[in-house]
C-alpha cells in the first residue's frame, strides 16, 4: 500500500522538528547578525540596551548560527537519509524529538545566558556550563538515534554518508566536551597557553569535525541522485573519509601562530593545514565528476542547487584555509576582516548553503507532498548566493586594508575611518541574507503545515 | 608536564579512529564498492519524473562557473598580493 502524505508526515517527526529548527533559528541569528553589523557602524548604536551590548549578541549570533541553523539543518538531512541508506527506520522517532527538544532548550538558554551576560569568554566556548551540559545531553541523544540505527541496518556496507554523518555526532560530542573544559564548570577553562592551545582546537574542530563532515555525507547522498549518476568512486570517498579524521583533528593551533605555544605544533598545524588539500580535494573531484555533465539537471533541482553551490565554496574556503596557515600569508590576513569574510564563507557559503539544500531535498519526502514555492526558494537561493559573494568581496578587502595598514606600522584607529564605508556595505548586503533567511522560514512553515500542494 | 591536554585529545581522536577503522575492516566495510556507488539511487523514483531541464537552469549553472572563475582569480590575486608585500 504506498504511503499517505500522513502516514509519512509520522513517520519522519525527528527530521521535521530539525528542519523547523533550522529555519527558524536561521531567520533569528541573522537578525542578530544585523543588530551586530549596526554596532559596526555606530558603535553607540543600542547601546542604553545591555542585553544588546555588541560583547553579547556577536557569541549570540556565532552560537545561533552553528547550532541553531546549520548543525540542525544537516541534522535534518541526516535523520532522513541514514535511515534510507541503511535500509531501516530511525531507531526511535520519540528519542529524535527529544533530543530536538533539548537541543532548541539549550540554544534558548545560550541566548538567554548570553544576553545576561553569563559568558565564559572564550570564543566559540561562550557557553556556561549548565548550557554545555545541554548541549552534550543532546548530542548524545543523536549519537544513541543514530548509532541504534546503524546497529539495527538492513544493508550490511556502510555507505560514505553514514561514515560522515556519525564520525560528525560522535567526534563533536568528544570535541565540545573537551574544548569547553567541562571538568571545571566554575570557568570552563584551563590557564594559560594549554588553554589557549585546547581552546582552538575545539575552535576549529567545531566546525571541522561537525560541519564539514555532515555536509559531505549530504552532497555525497543528494548529488547521485539528482543527476541520476552513481557515485564517481565509493573507494575515494572513503579515502577522503579517513584523510579528513587523520589530517583535521589537529590544525587548529594555526590560529595561535603569533602565540609562545611549541614550535612542533605550529608546525604540525601548518603543515596539516596545507595536507587538508588531500581530503578536500578527494571529495570535491569525487562529487564533480559525479556532476560532470548535468550542471543543468543539478540547476534544475533546488536542493541540488543549493548543495552544488556549496560544493564550490568548500572548494574556495578550504583553498583560503590552507593558504591562510602560511606565517607570511597571515601576517597580513589574520586579525581583521578577512578572516570573517573566511568563516562567513564557510559557514554560509558551504555548510549554511547545503543546508538549506538538505531541508528543500527532504522536505518533499517527509511531508509526502511538493515544497510549497520553489519559486520562494529560487529566490532565496540568489539572495544568499549575492549576500555571500558580496560579504566576502567586501570583508577581504576591507581585511586587506586593515592588515596592510598594520603591517605598514599604522595604528588601529586610524584603520577605522578607512574601512567605515565597507561596513556599511557590509550591512546592507547582511540584508539580502536576513531576507532570505525569512523567505525560508516561510517557505518552510508553508510546506510543512499549510500546504495546498497535491499528495507525491 | 606542560601540554597534556591536546595530547589526550588527539590521542583519544587517534584510539576511537583505529578501533572503528579495525571493525570497518573485520566487518568488510571495505568490500562491494562497486555496488555501493549505487545506493543512493537504489529506492529513488523512476528517471521519466525528474525535473525538467530549462535553458534557465543551463544559464544558472554558467554563472555560477564565473563566479566560481572570478574567485579563483581573485584567490590568486591576494595571495600574490600578500606574499609580494612579504
């Protein structure tokens, strides 16, 4: 008997609720992104408002990002296709929503803590204990789904997706538990350099182990099937695999280049920062060739459009990363602008951006019924890809003002006339992105509850 | 003993990816690779209902190529750039 759009709309609770999130969260980290880009303006802008300090809504924004719109938005994609690719049902669908609910109550107590100011003041580790705490809760949960899962499979061979999807949930429950210090909740740090050094180790494995690996076990799932090809190669994808856990789990100390930390693991960052050509590279030829020939077909598909397109970003951040680990390079990138233009290309441009491609590529399958505006989502498309593009145009160069400035021997305030124009920019382009954000919050919420569409 | 933590933390990295890489290959997660690069597409609906092809999409497609050609010389520009000044 083939399956009602209500049997369906049942049986896929865990990635709904994940979808919803993603979308949700993403309308709101961007409209805090905005109020940051405002203080970067005016700096007084807002400021008889302390929940609104720019000290607290920048964690907020960077937090909300990471795990209210992208992590749950690939977690979406994954609790639909890791159960399609091992041939069996979500282990439990009752666990997956409450593992849903814990992770939106932790990312409403990061905003509510943050916005109190209750921070532990280091970068991407902001979060205070109890919110770690959480957040760890609900990672676990996913693990559990998804490893009962894995264990309960009808297809013997892990496909590379499952490779991903898992090594992301495990490795970032280990990385968030170690890189927040969760041993000594009164700071959540440890002192000095070690510190600093575990810090960015978790700073970058965040997104290295967490983002990266989800996203490519989507494109490796979603692309075949839009272009009707098979994989190129399923050895090479699991090269690539296996080269990304030995080679990422230890570069992030090439964000303490300036800092008295061990010479050898400088060198061990950089040099590894350089090998990640290897897996990026596996991975990226692996995917085109698989797309060789069917840019149309990819173009005719939303999702694959939105996770293509993430695919060239991955090629240009990663492209940017290994370049930026050089001493002489980052002597002019580092500390300025361009390295957020690099994280917004990384997290929008690559993870954000396929995202949005695994909510559009599942939300037909778990509702049984079409999305509701492909044309909204067209719309969305180019507004993020403008928005992208142009941040990034815009925050290199200003970096490259900023860092020849410095380099030259100028002092900082002075820099700040300079690159004023370009925050401008800056925000106005944000707009594009925060539209976009909300179209799909729409487009969302439409197609999940309020779709007129026919039955698929 | 100055740095034990990122020790311990590539470490326990290193130990959990040796035991799952020793059960991928007890558990012959290494064979039938051929017939995997296919799964995707095993339970996918019929070729006849895919979306069809717009010249719209065929131009979508080129533009993003010249976005992607203008990155790449824009890339190449800025590290020249940088290492130049060095």
């Amino acid at each position: 008997m083939a399956a009602t759009a209500d049997t369906i709309f049942d049986q896929h609770l865990t990635a709904r609720a994940f979808s919803l999130t993603s979308a949700f969260w993403f309308a709101f980290a961007t409209s805090i992104g905005m109020v940051a880009a405002g203080y970067l303006i005016a700096p007084d802008f807002m400021a008889n408002i302390p929940y609104l300090q720019f000290g607290r809504i920048r964690p907020i924004h960077v937090n909300l990002v990471l795990f209210g719109f992208v992590t749950p938005g690939l977690l979406a994609a994954a609790h639909y296709y890791v159960p399609r690719l091992l041939r069996t049902d979500l282990f439990s669908q009752k666990l997956g929503l409450m593992s849903v609910i814990l992770w939106n109550v932790a990312v409403v107590s990061a905003v509510v803590s943050l916005s109190t100011g209750h921070s532990q003041g280091r970068e991407y580790a902001e979060l205070i204990w109890p919110v770690d705490m959480l957040v760890i809760v609900s990672f676990a949960l996913v693990v559990l789904n998804l490893l009962m899962t894995v264990r309960r499979r009808k297809e013997p061979v892990l496909y590379v997706s499952i490779w991903y999807a898992c090594a992301a949930v495990i490795l970032t429950a280990l990385t968030f538990s170690l890189g927040n210090v969760i041993w000594r909740p009164d700071t959540g740090a440890l002192l000095g350099i070690p510190d600093a050094i575990l810090l960015w180790f978790y700073g970058h494995n965040v997104f290295g182990l967490l983002l990266t690996p989800l996203t490519l076990g989507l494109a490796y799932y979603v692309i075949p099937i839009v272009t009707r090809n098979p994989l190129y190669s399923h050895t090479l994808s699991l090269i690539g695999f296996w080269s990304l856990l030995v080679v990422y789990t230890h570069i992030g100390t090439h964000h303490l280049l300036q800092v008295p930390v061990p010479t050898w693991l400088k060198v061990v960052a950089t040099v590894d920062s350089v090998a990640m050509v290897i897996p990026v590279m596996v991975f990226l030829i692996n995917i085109w060739y698989t797309a060789k020939g069917k840019l149309g077909e990819i173009h005719a598909d939303i999702a694959g459009k939105f996770i293509f397109t993430g695919t060239i970003f991955y090629f240009f951040v990663s492209i940017q990363g290994s370049i930026m680990a050089l001493p002489q390079v980052q002597r002019i990138t580092h500390f300025n602008n361009w390295v957020i233009a690099h994280s917004h290309l990384g997290v929008l441009g690559f993870a954000g951006l396929s995202a949005l491609g695994g909510l559009y590529y599942i939300l037909p399958k778990i509702t049984g019924k079409p999305l509701y505006s492909r044309f909204l989502a067209d719309l969305q498309y180019w507004l993020v890809l403008i928005g992208i593009v142009g941040f990034t145009v815009v925050l290199t160069i200003a970096g490259l003002v900023q860092g020849n400035s410095w380099f030259a021997g100028e002092t900082l305030y002075r820099t700040l006339p300079e690159i004023h124009s370009y925050y401008v920019v800056r925000l106005s382009i944000g707009l594009f992105i925060a539209l976009a954000a909300y179209i799909g919050l729409y487009n969302v919420i439409r197609t999940i509850y309020f779709n007129p569409g026919e039955e698929a | 003993m100055y740095y034990p933590y990122f020790i311990a933390y590539m470490l326990s990295g290193f130990v959990i990816s040796l035991i799952v890489l020793f059960w991928a290959l007890r558990h012959g997660q290494f064979r039938d690779q051929k017939r995997l690069r296919f799964l995707p597409l095993a339970d996918e609906p019929d070729p006849g209902s895919a979306t069809r092809v717009t010249r719209m999409n065929r131009w979508e497609g080129f533009v993003l190529l010249g976005l992607a050609c203008a990155g790449l010389a824009t890339t190449a520009a800025v590290l020249f750039f940088t290492l130049y000044r060095w």
